[in-house]
C-alpha cells in the first residue's frame, strides 16, 4: 500500500470516526458508530473539564448538546481545544442553551 493509499485510508476512517461519516471499506460500520460516540462522549468530558462552568450551566443537558454540537461540528486535529470550547460556548448562545454573556463570551469563560 502506497503512502497515499495510507492517508486516504485514515482519512477516511477519522471522517468516519469523528464527522459521521461512512464506514471505509473493511470496517464494521456498527462498531464504529459505538467508537465514535465514544471518542465524542470522552471529547465531551475534557472539554467539562476545561470549561467546568459550561458543565455546571447546562447540567443533566451538557452531554446531549455537546453530542449534537460535536456530530455537525467535529473537532480538527489541529484545531485547539480552548478555541473548540469557546466555539461550543458561542453554539450554545446563538441556540439560546445559555443566555448572552454580558461581558465578552472570552473574558467569562476563559479560566483566570
């Protein structure tokens, strides 16, 4: 297998794993929906970690919104996760899950 072959691969397997995407060639689709929630589940509990006061605001709705978020909206590898987070954060607001911070989304949410 080519080098290029490799990285179509796993780009196929992350779109799969991270943005719902369909199951490559040689993959049980149905075992990697349970990986993927997972892997989404897992991304959900650092990022409460990170930003405690989103947790803490949403309660018992934290989980699902951040399911629904992280399904349109997978993180990149790239990406940071605080940029993530504010990124959720402003998801939250502009779907009216939290109410419009007074001050600016980066200074109340960020920790000091």
């Amino acid at each position: 297998m080519s080098r290029a072959d490799l990285a179509r691969r796993q780009a196929e397997l992350l779109q799969a794993l991270l943005a719902n995407g369909p199951a490559p060639d040689g993959f049980d689709a149905s075992r990697l929906r349970v990986e993927a929630a997972v892997l989404r589940r897992k991304h959900g509990r650092v990022l409460a970690y990170q930003r405690p006061e989103l947790a803490e605001a949403l309660g018992e709705r934290y989980g699902p919104l951040f399911a629904e978020f992280s399904a349109g909206r997978p993180k990149k590898a790239t990406e940071r996760s605080g940029a993530y987070a504010d990124e959720f954060a402003t998801w939250l607001i502009e779907g009216g899950h939290l109410p419009k911070p007074k001050r600016r989304l980066a200074d109340r949410l960020r920790r000091r």
